[in-house]
C-alpha cells in the first residue's frame, strides 16, 4: 500500500533495464518499497538490475520476461507482475528512440519503433490499468517527453509516438477518477542515458537520476504531470505558442 | 430477511485524507447483512467501517468490500440500576451520551471526539482523560457478539473465549465484527465538568504539573512543540473532575443534564494549500499558551466543551488542505525518552499544532491494545510538511528501543518491520485471527501495509 507520505512498497517496471526505469526504483527501495519486478527483454541484464536492487535494499525482486511488440502476451505479463500480491506503483520506461533519418530512408523501422512506444504502451497501460482498478488503488506512471510537444524535423517519428503516448496517458487518468487509480505522465528534457550516447546534448539536459527525483516526489504529491527538469514547463508553454516559421529554426 | 444496500463503489479515505482508495461500500443493516458479506466476500476481503475517524487506513479496503456499520446503531438494553449498557457497534458516542446522560450515566471512556461508533472504540481501544484511572474502552467492555467469517456468531467476554475478546479489543477490526457489546457505564453527578488549568511555561514545569494532576480523575495537557530556548516545553495542563449539583452557579443549576450543542461552525470544502505554516501555527500556539490563566480551579463548563473541543468545528481535517495530514500518537515508558521525543520534533521545524501529552496507566491485556504505562504524546502534522517521513521514522526508531508503542488508530506510514517491537504479543494476536479467520477474509489496507 502507498502510505499517507505517498511512499510505496511495490512496484512493477515495464523495461526493467531502462536507465529511468532502475533510477526510480533505486530511489523507492531506499524508502519503504521491498518488492519489485522487473519486466524486460534481455534476462541477463535483467538479473544485473535486480541484484543491483537487492544490494540497495529491496527485499523481493523479480524478473519477468517480456517483448513489447508481442501484444497477445501482454495479458500474461501483467498477471505475473500481480501474481505477488498488489502493485503499488507501475511504471512504463520502455521505449526506443530511433534515428530519424534512417526511420525516413526505411519506413518499416518507423513502425517498428511506434510499436514499441506507442502500441505497446496502450496495450499494457490498458491492461494494468484493469489490474489496478481491481485492487482498488495505484498509481501508473507514463514516460512521456518534450518531444511530444511539437513535431520536429528531427525526431518526429519518436515525438509523435511520445505525443500519443503523453495523451493516452491523460485520458486513461481521467478515465480513472474516483477508482483510486493514479496516472502521472513525465515529461523529461534530454536525458543523458545509453538512449541518447552520443547525441548532441540539448538545453536543459538532465539525467535519469534527477528523472527519477522528479517521479518519487510526484507520486508522493499524487501530481499528473511533472517536467524534468521543472523549468520545462515554462519553457515549453512559450515554445507551444512559437511561429513555426521561428519554431523551425531553433537549434537542434 | 433484509438485505444490505447494493454495494456502490466508493473512494474512501481516513480522517487525515491523505490516502484513498476504492471498496465496495456495503450499509449493513442486520446480522444477516453482515454474516452474508463476510461469506460471500470476494478475494479481497472485508472490514467494517464507522465514522472513519480513524487517521490512516483501518477502515479502508481497496478492491474489497467496507461495511458501513452506522446503520446498526440501536440500543438493545440498558440497567438503569447497573449501568449495564447493551447497544449495537454503529452506535456513535454521541448518540449514546444523549440517551444515558438524562438518565444520570455516561460513557466510562470517551475520546477527544463523540464521532466514533461503538465498534471503533473497541476495535481500536480508544483512551480518554482519564486513562491513568479508568484504563481504555476495552477495560469497560463486558461483553460482545461478533460475526465471525466461517458464518458463525461468536459471544465472547473476558470469561468467554478470553483470547478473542482480548484480541478484538484493538484488533483494529481483524478478529470479527462486532454485531454488539456490552459497557459498563459511569454514574456522574451532572453534564458538567469542574475544569482546572494550569499554564507551565517550560517543559519541567509541565511535566511537573501534570504529574500532580494524576490525582484528578481527568487530566491531558496541550503542548508547545514550536517553542524553543528556555520556553521549550511550555504548554497548558487541564485536569477536571465531574461536577457535583452543590457545585454549579446558580446560572447553570437548572440544566444540570444539558445535552452537548452540535457542531456550530464548519470548514469550507476547499481551503487554501499552506493555511497551516509554520508563523500561523507559531502565532496559534502563542496565542493558545496567552489565553490560558497561570491557574484557575473550579471552571464549570459543559461535559463536551471539556471532553470533545474539536466536535465544536466540523471537518477540521479540511483546514490541512487536499494533501490531508497525519498524526502520529507515540507511548513511552518515561520521562527521559519522552525529552528525546520532543526534542527530535522541535529541532526537525515541522509546523505542529494540538500536541497532547497525557499519563496513562495500566494497560489492559488486548496484544494490539495501544496504551501502557508512561506519556502518550500526539501531534498533528500536514502530510505535506518538508522532511515529515524521516522524523517520524527518526520518532518510531526511539519509541521502539524504549520499549513503547505506537498507536494504530492513528497511524498511515509506519514502518511494517518495527510492529513485532512496538507490539511484543503480535504473535499471539496472529495466532487467534489464524483460528478465527484463517483465510484472512477480514483485512484492510492497514492489514495489508503493515503485514498484521
């Protein structure tokens, strides 16, 4: 159960070896939560996550073998995640980022990745949504990003799957209201994680650490959206109204 | 045969609403409604519920079913030569003083509230003023009816099945729901208390003070947990005894049985985030510790305005805005780890205000009854309040190493690895819900957070 300071003792993370994903529940098991699963594609990067989480202090962990893109499992997945007992926090790290002029050169890797972060999303958001509503209690997070706020020429393939994700998010938490099931959709900057190596870094960078702070104490405040960093919101609440003629032109 | 109301889905929270979740919500109206929805009660579960005064999460049970009790809130007999009072577990206190009091009788134990049904009283054995003379609830309770989740009614006494009313009082709801209890009431002279107050202006002082008024039937005094330097400590002891007809002014001598006044004064459904500051909250308890006379004996004033002061404003949680608050109630053993108690809270600068210290005497034999010997000391605080989670883990940590407790009525975020230490007779307290309800049909969020 989540306590009345808003810390919880379980959680399920869907892509369990995501840089964000790990960060988060490093932080939790520090606090009051003991079981953890962690749901991924790669076992032996699963069990590295997981003694990571013991040796920080969790007391249960387990790992559960999933693929995204594999819709007609899903069902299963989310029946083991809350085979345990209930889950108070889950949490949607999974996703991919593409390379975008790749994605333009060869369409089937666009669809490959809204799969991933689009479809899949719904597909299990939908489904743990149910679980949750049946315990009565929960909170759901959402990973969405700033690139769902405008498409850009660079990334638009991966912002628009994120801008789907982001409004999925919304409407399943209102769609919530009164069944004591919480959706929080985060909206981070640049991360500085495997995800983005290499990349050029944009303004605001932050990091999966300083995500995952943003995320416990949104949860604690019960609060939908959070940007990381906070400032985002009102950086992006200007570049929302920007021309597109000047829009366009903004560095990378 | 009656039936229970269709179960609606309900978002329900404690009083300090700073969690909610979704349960069935059964009005429970008979028995038979409630032996029917403990047989038929899905996987997760059942828990009676009253008038949710309780802080965290007792009364809650997300994805299950909550029996609201208040309907079943008769009378079914009392002695007017004995005292012997026999009356359903959703009767509030409130009703019940208004019933007995003309009749010269009043309830042996009450809390800071009437709002609480019979059923909570005993599921979380409350304490009152007088716990250094009277005991708790429980102490008064002669006998019960529960229901039992194997479909049975059960009658349980101190005489019989000594181990299930013991662990039903303060079982927190866990080892049956009880259908009825039988209370041995107190004889009082009038609806009238004679009130002493004493203002102490440091720590020592208070302590001092409110260890003489052990001497009164009633005492507890309100402490300054803000006030620092060579002021810290300073609060306000009230001690009363029943007043005597020969004792009231001439004013008041005709309604020597006046009933409590209903609540005059609500808070608004939204109040502003951070009305509870620290400087309003350090101006309030400047305020509170000026008004109080350095000492004044002999004050007449009605029962209520004595016992329950907080019943005069509706829903004063709400004053603690849309994160709700938390209390936190500790016991200990004595007068040096109380200090640390204090001075952890002081020098954390969590906005505190309504800090009660009182003495408690014995305890009663209930595994997972709160009070025991030593102070009993309860503060509120926002649940939003910076830094709030590691100064009460900070506070459980030293209430545990000198053996005292910490109150389950009260609490929403212990942690679950500390209760075998604040409760050392949890063992048997499992062993009987084993026998009573092996399927763990009754349960309840807090069931479930603290792993009871």
């Amino acid at each position: 159960m989540m306590d009345a300071l808003g810390a919880p003792q379980s959680l399920a993370v869907l892509g369990g070896t995501s840089e964000i994903g790990l960060a988060v529940a490093d932080r939790l098991v520090r606090g009051r939560c003991e079981r953890v699963g962690l749901a991924g594609r790669d076992a032996a990067e699963l069990e590295i996550a997981a003694d990571r989480l013991v040796k920080a202090g969790a007391y249960d962990v387990r790992t559960h073998l999933f693929e995204a893109t594999d819709t007609a499992d899903h069902d299963r997945l989310v029946d083991a995640l809350f085979a345990d007992g209930d889950v108070d926090v889950v949490l949607v790290a999974f996703g991919v980022l593409g390379d975008q002029a790749a994605m333009s050169a060869d369409p089937d890797q666009a669809v490959a990745l809204a799969q991933v972060n689009y479809t899949a999303t719904v597909s299990l958001g939908l489904r743990v949504a149910t679980a949750l509503r049946r315990q009565g209690h929960g909170s759901l997070v959402f990973l969405s990003s700033v690139a769902a706020e405008r498409g850009r020429a660079a990334n638009f393939v991966y912002g628009s799957s994120k801008a789907g994700v982001d409004t999925f998010a919304q409407g399943l938490g209102d769609s919530l209201q009164g069944t004591g099931v919480h959706v929080l959709v985060v909206r981070p900057g640049f991360v500085r994680t495997r995800m983005t190596a290499g990349l050029p870094e944009a303004p605001f960078a932050t990091t999966a650490d300083a995500v995952a702070e943003a995320v416990v104490d949104a949860l604690a405040r019960r609060r939908e959206v959070v940007w990381v960093p906070g400032v985002l919101r009102a950086v992006m609440s200007g570049v929302r109204h920007l021309p597109r003629p000047v829009f366009r032109r903004l560095p990378t | 045969m009656s039936s229970g109301e269709p179960g609606g889905q309900a978002l329900l929270t404690g009083w300090g609403a700073a969690t909610a979740t979704s349960a069935r919500l059964l009005r429970v109206r008979t028995q038979d409604d409630v032996l029917r929805a403990l047989t038929a009660a899905p996987g997760r579960g059942a828990i009676p519920r009253g008038l949710g005064r309780s802080y965290g999460d007792p009364a809650l049970n997300a994805g299950g079913t909550v029996l609201d009790m208040t309907l079943m809130d008769r009378v079914l007999g009392l002695d007017e030569g004995t005292g012997r009072l026999t009356v359903e577990a959703g009767a509030s206190m409130d009703a019940l003083v208004r019933a007995v009091l003309p009749l010269g009788w009043f309830v042996p134990v009450t809390p800071g509230t009437r709002q609480v049904t019979v059923g909570g009283a005993i599921a979380t054995d409350v304490h009152g003023k007088n716990h250094h003379r009277a005991g708790s609830f429980g102490a008064h309770v002669t006998g019960m009816r529960l229901a039992l989740p194997d479909g049975t009614v059960r009658v349980v006494s101190p005489e019989l099945d000594r181990d299930l009313h013991w662990a039903t009082i303060g079982g927190m709801g866990l080892t049956g729901v009880v259908l009825d209890a039988t209370v041995q009431l107190q004889r009082v002279p009038s609806a009238w208390m004679s009130v002493s107050t004493e203002r102490a202006g440091d720590l020592d002082t208070l302590l001092a003070a409110l260890q003489r008024a052990d001497r009164q039937t009633y005492s507890v005094a309100w402490v300054d947990l803000m006030a620092g330097g060579s002021v810290s400590g300073r609060g306000v002891v009230t001690s009363a005894e029943h007043a005597q007809p020969e004792a009231l002014p001439t004013a008041v001598a005709e309604r020597r049985w006046s009933l409590p006044e209903p609540a005059r004064i609500g808070v608004p459904l939204w109040t502003p985030a951070g009305l509870l500051n620290r400087a309003s909250l350090r101006a309030f308890n400047e305020a509170w510790f000026r008004r109080a006379p350095v000492r004044r004996d002999g004050e007449v004033v009605p029962l209520g305005k004595f016992f329950h002061p907080l019943d005069g404003v509706r829903d004063w949680n709400r004053l603690y805005g849309a994160r709700g608050l938390v209390q936190h109630q500790c016991v200990v053993p004595d007068e040096p780890t109380l200090r640390e108690v204090l001075r952890l809270i002081r020098i954390s600068r969590v906005p505190s205000f309504l800090a009660v210290l009182k003495r408690f005497g014995p305890a009663d034999p209930g595994p997972l009854s709160f009070p025991r010997p030593g102070w009993t000391l309860a503060f509120d605080v926002a649940a939003s309040a910076a830094s709030l989670g590691g100064l009460l883990d900070d506070l459980d940590e030293v209430v545990a190493a000198a053996g005292g407790s910490i109150y389950l009525a009260k609490d929403s975020r212990l942690r679950p690895q500390l209760l075998p230490a604040l409760y050392p007779r949890l063992d048997h307290w499992r062993a009987v819900r084993e026998r009573v309800d092996p399927h763990r049909v009754l349960t309840s969020d807090l069931a479930r957070r603290l792993s009871l």
